[in-house]
C-alpha cells in the first residue's frame, strides 16, 4: 500500500490532490477509499467521476480548514461549515452526548452503530440507505489490513487528549443526486493502546460525544464555490491522505 503518486504541478503541497484517486476510478464501478487524517471516505462505485472529485474535494477542503481547531466541538463546526461552502449544507447536523446500545464497543462499531441510526431516520430509500452502510463496512474491513492508512488513521485518530474520528459516505442516485451520510465520533478518554480503531472498550465507562449530518449536494451552491476551493486546494499545505484499495 503506498500513498497516492500525484503529478508534479500536485505535489508542491501537502500529499496534492485527494479528488486524483477519482481519476484514477474513472466510470469503471470501482467504489472508492480513503483515509483523510482521522477522517475515513467511502463513495460507491456508481457514482460519476465527475460527483466523486466534488466530494473528494469538498472533505480535502474541510478537513485542511478544520486541521487547527483546538477543541472537537469546534472541529466539527469548522468542518461542517467548510463542507456547507462546498454545497453540502448542514442543516440536519446536530453534536451532543451519545449513549450506546451495547455496553461493550469498538470504535469502528460505534460509528456504525451511528451511522445507522442517522441514515435510519434521515435518507430516503433503502436502497440507499444499505449501500451507504455496506461502504462504510467494507472500507473498515479493508482498513484492517493496510498498514499505511490505517498508521495514518490510527495516529491521527487521538486528538485534544480523546480519541476522535469521523465517517463520510457517498452515493449518488438515479436522478444523480449526491447523497452524503456524516458521523462523528468521540470518546472522552485518553488511550494508549496502539490499535486504536478496534480497542475494545465499556461503553458505560467513558463519556462519548456524536456529530451528525445527511445532506445532499446543492450544485449551485458547488458552482460559486467551486473556483475558490480549488485555489486553497492549490495553495495550501493539505490534510494528509492515503487511499484504501
């Protein structure tokens, strides 16, 4: 597993441009995979090309501005509002305190355990709804065997003195609409374990806070922001990503 090669006009900062992986797809129904820091993008294979570069894009962009909030709740606001700019608005977001369902949990379980209660009461369609889901399983289950961007992941994970991660999964539907399910996960806890992802932990125990969004892209909104996000992807030192395959 290596990091994505880039072309050299992408390389002058950061890891370059995290929407090159969906080129590298192209229309083939390939679904994509990626860590983005402590954040893990998973986008089905049906979606254009074209949609996977505006989400790809739009994550790249709100993680970078996000990357020097100091606090989680002020992480989340950063990144919800950046992702807002990129035409996916946040008004179905909402962070708070989360009680779990099972008393003993990993951390991959819990933001799927998230993010099916938010998909449950927000997206249309079971369809959608399960293929979101099985993204988000299978890039876990990819994640566990690839040691760059789970390294990646795993130290970008502890944060603030928690431990905080989020999920973003894409679909685009028949009328290709963009559908985006977002989940935020914290647990007021400090850990050493180095296998952070799948640590098991009591629930009961430790404090967890969620962040949550499901949104659809507003293209209008893409189109006057488009230009801008693209000179502060071209110019600014980026979120560092790897790509899962």
């Amino acid at each position: 597993m290596k990091y994505l090669e880039q072309p050299e006009d992408l390389i002058e900062s950061g890891m370059g441009r995290l929407s090159e992986l969906a080129q590298l797809d192209g229309d083939t129904g390939k679904d994509t995979a990626a860590v983005v820091e402590n954040v893990l993008v998973s986008i089905t294979g049906g979606m254009t090309t074209s949609n996977k570069e505006i989400v790809l894009d739009a994550v790249q962009y709100a993680m970078t501005k996000a990357g020097h909030s100091r606090k989680n709740i002020e992480w989340y606001e950063t990144f919800m509002k950046a992702m807002t700019t990129c035409g996916f608005p946040s008004t179905r977001a909402r962070y708070g305190e989360y009680r779990a369902t099972d008393t003993r949990l990993t951390m991959d379980k819990l933001g799927l355990e998230i993010l099916t209660k938010l998909i449950g009461s927000a997206v249309a369609g079971p369809i959608s709804a399960n293929l979101l889901l099985s993204l988000v399983g299978s890039a876990f289950e990819s994640l566990k065997s690839q040691d760059e961007p789970l390294e990646l992941f795993q130290r970008s994970v502890k944060r603030f003195n928690d431990v905080s991660f989020a999920i973003v999964s894409g679909v685009e539907t028949a009328d290709g609409d963009v559908l985006l399910a977002m989940a935020i996960v914290t647990l007021k806890v400090q850990v050493s374990a180095t296998n952070v992802l799948f640590w098991d932990f009591n629930t009961s125990s430790v404090a967890i806070e969620r962040g949550e969004n499901a949104t659809i892209l507003n293209r209008r909104q893409w189109r006057r922001a488009e230009k801008a996000v693209d000179q502060y992807l071209t110019n600014e030192v980026l979120a560092e990503f790897a790509s899962i395959n």
